[in-house]
C-alpha cells in the first residue's frame, strides 16, 4: 500500500441522512456578515438592491434579512419573499402566505381561482384558530380589469426611453403570463392583512405598496392649489409689456411671456391618460399632447411629466412600477 492510498484510507466515511440546519443569524454583525455574503455571491435579488452597491447594497440586504426575521423567515427565505417599492420593503404573493402559515394562527388557509359565466374569480379563504374568526375574498377578473390590471394583448407597445420611440415587445406582465395566480394572491392580500394584520406586522403585500406609492407620487405632482397650500403672497406690479400674450383656443393657455401653464397641462395629461386601458393608448395620448416639445429645456417639468406617465403605466402594468 503506497503513502497516497494509506492518505486516502484516513479520510472520514461520507454520512448520510443528516439534517442541514438554516444559518440564522442572532446578533447585527452575523445578519451583515450573512448579508456580504449573499451581496459578493451575486445572490441579492435586483429588486431588492436596485442600482445600489458596495455598503450601501449590503445594507439593503441586511434590513431585508432583519424585516423576514421578524415576520419568522430564515434569511433566504427573506430575500425571496421581499421586493422594495418606493424605498420600502413589501412582501411577494407566495411570501405573505408562507409568512402567514409559519404563524401558527391558521387553522386553514385556502386559495385558488375558479370560473364564473365566463369571468375568473380569484379567491382566497382562511380561518384563525386562536379567535376562531374566519374570511373569505374573493377578486374578479371584472375587479381586475376596473382596476386598470388586467391585460389582454400578447403584444405590447412600450417606449424605448434610450431611442425615444415606441418598440412592439412581448407582453411580459405577470397579468397576461399568469391570470389564475394574481387573482388568487391579490384576493390573499386583501384577505390575510384583514385577518392576520398582527402577523404580518404592517409589511405590506407588492399590490398595496405600488398603491400607496403611486397615491404618493401623485400627491407631489398635484398642483399647489389642489393640495391646499398657503397662497403665494403677491408679488408687485410689473411694468406693461409692450404687447399682451394671446390665448388660443384648443391649445396650452400662454402667461408670463409666454411659458405655459404647467398645472392646466398636467390636468389635462392626468385627464386623458386615467382613460387610457393599454400601454398603445398611453402612448397616443403622450405623442398628441407631446410634452416633450411642450417643455423643451425644461427638465424639472418634464420630469413630472413623465411621472405622471410612468404612474398609469403601472397602474396598468404592474410591472412597470417596480
């Protein structure tokens, strides 16, 4: 038997059927230390990251990490389930249902989606076994599509902001991919936090996060009026100009030498797009009242022009939001 053969014979035998234990973390510096790891390993969803790095990323994965250990989830279980929305951690689908099952406070917890005279009707069920307290929700296709989500076409037009022109795409909304399970986790959304809301803590599903920050978008873009702000004190008389600016019917009403008037044009934009069901018809509405032109070299009220935009984009596609 030569040197190598007798090194081979030394090495303990393989075991089998062990249990592999999670590695949770207990204290700060262990939930960091796990979070670099997952960051250098290039496992920290996009979601949750976005465009940060270095510290700044390992952070965001740590806070994830500390949001799922409240809730019971084991740091990649965590990472899977959460998403951030407006700065703000939120909870998947599949997520607030293993949140909720891992409770122990269920007695039962149902979800699926069935058809109705030709409608799907998502629905989800359930029942706490410490109050005995029990609810069903049900969220219709007919919900779906009054709520501006449901989508129809296979393929979708979508503006190619880097080329600055509209480009035919896949439809890659989960609402066309996957009808059936939005349904059903959109009525559990409305289910659990109604009946589990001490459960889950105040983390909010994906659905009710993109709500609220798209209420919270257009809270800033509403014009001061709107938002019944203190007047701003007048200001002294200027001299006469040497000729009047004139106001054309059908078009943008012209003020102060002639810079239009930003919140009758954001109405009107707002106006029109809240009528528009698909991303085409966005599209025609934006190239027809053509912000771009309107406010050329005006970048701060372009922006908020794209804003709103961009808010009843994902109000129509989700996915647009994120």
């Amino acid at each position: 038997m030569n040197a190598h053969t007798q090194e081979v014979t030394r090495l303990p035998a393989l075991a089998g059927g062990g249990h592999v234990m999670a590695i949770v973390p207990q204290t700060f510096e262990e939930t960091f230390r796990v979070a670099k790891a997952v960051y250098l390993g290039g496992l920290a969803p996009a979601a949750l990251i976005g465009k940060l790095e270095g510290d700044a990323a390992i952070s965001a994965v740590t806070v994830a990490i500390m949001s799922g250990a409240e809730l019971g989830l084991k740091p990649m279980v965590a990472l899977r389930s959460f998403t951030v929305i407006n700065g703000k951690p939120a909870l998947y689908g599949d997520g607030l249902i293993n949140v909720v099952r891992q409770s122990g406070k269920v007695a039962y917890l149902r979800t699926g989606c069935e058809t109705r005279d030709g409608q799907m009707v998502g629905w989800c069920e359930a029942k706490r076994n410490d109050t005995d307290e029990e609810k069903r929700v049900e969220f219709s296709q007919e919900d779906a599509i009054r709520a501006g989500l449901w989508q129809t076409d296979a393929i979708v037009t979508k503006w190619n902001k880097w080329d600055k022109k509209n480009e035919q795409k896949p439809n890659d909304s989960p609402w066309w991919r996957f009808p059936q399970r939005m349904l059903a986790w959109r009525a559990a959304g409305y289910c659990l936090r109604e009946l589990f809301g001490d459960v889950l803590g105040g983390i909010r599903d994906e659905f009710e996060a993109r709500e609220i920050a798209d209420a919270e978008e257009m809270r800033d873009i509403t014009p001061r009026q709107e938002r019944h702000e203190p007047p701003t004190p007048p200001r002294p008389p200027e001299p006469p100009k040497a000729e009047e600016p004139k106001t054309i019917e059908g078009e943008a009403v012209v003020e102060d030498g002639g810079q239009t008037d930003t919140a009758e044009f954001f109405e009107e934009l707002e106006t029109a797009l809240a009528g528009a069901m698909d991303e085409a018809t966005v599209e025609e509405i934006w190239s027809g009242l053509d912000p771009e032109g309107t406010f050329d070299g005006d970048d701060v009220n372009l922006d908020i022009a794209y804003k709103i935009k961009a808010r009843r984009l994902a109000q129509i596609n989700p996915m647009n939001g994120g």
